[in-house]
C-alpha cells in the first residue's frame, strides 16, 4: 500500500471510527508525513524496524522527550491501523519502548483569584454575563474548553440540573451542577444569551455578533478578565478544570467520582491530582512545622 494512501486511509480512520479532536489528527498526520519524508519510501510494507530506529537516532536531538514520546505514539497507532486492515503483516514498532517522560504535575490557579476574577465582571452586560458562565463552568464543572465552547442549549438540563456533555472521542457523560449556577444558567439564557443570539444558533456561548466563540477567542477573555480583575497568576483555560479537580479532591472527593466528572477514560489520569495534593501537603508541612519554624528563628 503506498505511504499516501495509507495516510488518507489512516486519517478516516482516525476521524470517524476514534472521534479524534482535528488537532490530534494533524499532529498524527504531521508526524507521519515527517517519517515518510525521511525515508523517501514509498509503500509502508517497506518500512522496517530499523528504518523507525534510523529516523528517530535522527531526530533525537532536534525534539523534547515529549515530542518524541508522541511521535512514538502516532507510529504505534498507524501500525495498529494497518495491521488491523491487514495492509502490513509485521508490526515494526514491537521493539520500541516510549522514553520516559519527567514528571510534571498540572498547574492549577488559586481559587481565591478565581473568584475575584468572576466578581470583577458585570452581570448587567451582556457579555460580562456571558463570562462569567463559560468561566464558571470551567470552574465549578471541570468541563474541557472544547466542550464548553461547543455546548448547545439542547445539553442543559435545567431542571435535572445536569449537562450531556460530549467529550473526548464522541463519548457522552453527565455533569451535575449546582443551584448556583443553576440560576446564573437561567438568568444568561433568558437574558444576555437572546441578545447575542442574532443568528438562531443553538450554541449556548455566542460572540457579540452572534458568532460561536471559539477555543482561541476565550482564552484571549480569558486572559483580558484577569487583568482587568488584577488577579494573580497566568490564567490558562485548562488551569480551571485543573483547579476544579484539586478542589474536588481537597472535599474529600472519590477519585472515581472525579474521573466521571472529568471524562478521563484512565483512572491514572486523574490520579495525577493526588500528587499536586500530596506536594501541597509537604509545602504546608515544610512552612509549618514547628521544629522547621524554630529552624527558621535560629538560622535569623
């Protein structure tokens, strides 16, 4: 099979049958583009372990160990591809490992400056309202930023007090919210959102033309609300979810439970959040322990 059409073979497949996001898909696509180029071969059944070995010994110094660590990924799932449509007999990418990864905890923002951020906004404007709900659904739900952007009013439930969220590879969960956010819902909906809403869209989250608000126009909200609030810290829309997850857990909260809410297919992802607990434990430890306080007097 040539190297093109696997491509475009693989790219459906990636697309249709795993949901895969566009982006993850380009980079799939990009990586293996790469790879071709390099060994200027044009059927994959040519392809051999040591033409992989070649490419990456070529490439080692010019990525990080998680570019790298991708790019083994995206090999490891186009020959799972192939070998699953029988386009190849031998899996070439048996005999590699992926390199180890330094570990490296989520980053969260305080909540205390995340409330100032939503008590600095506006809720007589329309687009101060339309604010503070994305923001706080990101907060007070753990919702992606691409679920969030893509929300339409048919996955409220107002009453149950739940969303239909589709997430990661079309997979549907429920997320409860509270009655706070209840009523913040109701007021937007029956209020800012018919004013934006000059197209008919079903998108819950709107521009002041009536356009959808992409991924990119709320971080750039995102960013421009926390400095009108003065607030501390680099805001990043996946900091949110993050500091919704922490402070899930910091309430006693089940690890599965925040794996439902969250939409982690992998329980190990979100046991994750259990190390920024435990390095918050050792930071509070270190600053308050009595025999560090008295070391501390001393060394003055």
């Amino acid at each position: 099979m040539r190297c093109k059409d696997a491509l475009r073979e693989f790219e459906s497949y990636l697309m249709l049958e795993k949901g895969l996001s566009d982006n993850t898909v380009e980079s799939y696509l990009s990586d293996l583009v790469e790879l071709f180029d390099y060994l200027k071969i044009k059927k994959v059944e040519d392809i051999t372990s040591d033409d992989i070995g070649n490419y990456l010994g070529a490439v080692h110094d010019r990525y990080n160990a998680t570019s790298l660590a991708r790019k083994m990924t995206t090999f490891r799932q186009f020959y799972k591809f192939l070998l699953k449509g029988h386009y190849v007999k031998v899996n070439v990418m048996d005999g590699f490992d992926l390199p180890k990864l330094p570990h490296k905890l989520p980053e969260i923002v305080s909540l205390e400056q995340a409330i100032k951020v939503l008590d600095h906004l506006d809720l007589n404007d329309d687009l101060g309202m339309r604010d503070y709900c994305m923001i706080s659904l990101l907060l007070n739900c753990g919702l992606r930023v691409s679920e969030m952007v893509n929300l339409t009013t048919n996955q409220l439930n107002l009453r149950e007090r739940t969303i239909d969220v589709v997430g990661k590879g079309n997979k549907e969960r429920i997320v409860p919210f509270d009655y706070e956010t209840q009523d913040m819902l109701k007021d937007y909906l029956t209020g800012a959102r018919i004013n934006l809403n000059v197209e008919g869209s079903l998108l819950v989250f709107l521009t002041k033309k009536g356009r959808p608000v992409s991924r990119e126009n709320f971080y750039r909200i995102l960013k421009k609300r926390a400095k009108e609030a003065a607030a501390k810290g680099h805001f990043t829309p996946h900091k949110l979810r993050h500091t919704f997850a922490t402070t899930m857990l910091d309430q006693n909260a089940d690890l599965r439970s925040i794996q439902e809410l969250l939409g982690h297919s992998d329980l190990s992802t979100t046991t994750i959040y259990t190390h920024v607990n435990n390095a918050k434990i050792k930071k509070d430890y270190e600053k308050f322990h009595p025999g560090n306080r008295k070391r501390e007097d001393h060394e003055k």
